[in-house]
C-alpha cells in the first residue's frame, strides 16, 4: 500500500458518499434527524480537501488523520462514530498490510463504534453492516462475497427495530426503514473493494 493507493481509497470513498447524499438524507428523514446525508457530505468533503497531506502520511496514520477530519466536521452521532471507526482502523493496523493486519484493523475498528455508541449488532445501527462484512473477511470471502455481504446486511436492517441512536425514539415506527448508517457504510464497504479490485 503506497500514497497512490491511499490517495484513490480516499477518492473512491469520498466521492460515493458525497455522490449518496442526497439518498442518506432521505433515508435519515424516515426515522432521524435527516441531516445523515449532509453531515456525512460535509465531512468527506473536508476529507478530500486535506487528500493530498493525508495519503502523504503511512496508512496507519492516514485512518487516524481522516478519522480526527470527521470528528471535527460530521454533525451527529455520525462524526464520532465514523471517527472511532477510521481512528480505530487506524490503531489497528500493522505493518505488512495484508489480508490478516486490514483484518485485525476492521475489528478494532468495530470494537471502537461498539464503545462508543455502547451498541451491538441487532440495534439498528452501521454495526448490523459491518460486523457481517469482518465475518466474510475473515472466512475468506472475495470482493464479490464482501460487497454481497454489504448490501444484504444493509437491506436486513429494514425490518429491524431500532433501540439505539434517535431512530430508536420511533419505536415501532422505525420498523420498515433501512438504517442510514447501515447504508453509508455499505457505500463505503462497496468503493473500497471496487478500489482494491482495480475498478476505480
């Protein structure tokens, strides 16, 4: 992994949920605040403005740096969140990169939005995302398992009852709406594996 590749992760990244904007609006709208999709915006943004600093450190440094971004710039529950998520990755990841080390990343990634939203799979939440996707990571899954494994896990929190983050004030209500949480890291989960197979 080099400042190039670091360099198109954070295009790729940026750029789909930027692209999804509008669609993570509209999803918060059902059972949020509605600004899921314009802080998540904002906050890539401020991501792709720092681009060219942030591939310039080690990978392990640029998580933790892109990370701190969304801290700082996502409203919400989505900006420390994501940033536990991106720091954590970071933290976790040893040199050599390979399909272990991204591994042992993703889980401290998840344990850091597990302590941080003091939440668990089955709550509605980006957790229902991608605590799968680290499952078929570490069974050995291809890009096309992954982004399958993605997709399904965002659409199954749909039928879930929210009870956790403000969709859970809803109760009932929140039932039948895909989590936008769950589909902003879909977006993510899906142009990651789109640049690492060599289709962005």
């Amino acid at each position: 992994m080099d400042n190039t590749l670091t360099a198109r992760l954070i295009d790729a990244v940026a750029s789909r949920i930027i692209a999804h904007a509008g669609e993570l609006t509209t999803l918060d709208q059902a059972i949020g605040d509605g600004d899921h999709g314009l802080n998540m915006k904002r906050g890539f943004e401020a991501v792709l403005a720092k681009r060219d600093e942030i591939a310039a450190k080690p990978p392990a440094e640029a998580l933790k740096a892109i990370g701190m971004e969304l801290v700082m710039k996502v409203g919400g529950a989505s900006g420390p969140l994501y940033g536990s998520l991106f720091m954590g990755l970071g933290k976790g990841l040893a040199e050599p990169i390979d399909r272990e080390s991204a591994l042992a990343a993703f889980e401290v990634g998840i344990a850091e939005v597990e302590k941080r939203g003091k939440s668990t799979t089955g709550q509605k939440t980006m957790l229902d995302v991608l605590v799968p996707v680290v499952g078929v990571v570490r069974s050995g899954g291809d890009f096309a398992a992954i982004r399958k494994a993605a997709a399904d896990a965002a659409a199954a929190t749909a039928p879930m009852l929210a009870t956790r983050g403000r969709a859970s004030f809803l109760k009932e209500r929140s039932v039948g709406h895909m989590d936008p949480g769950a589909r902003s890291s879909q977006l993510i989960i899906e142009a990651v594996c789109d640049v690492l197979e060599g289709k962005a």
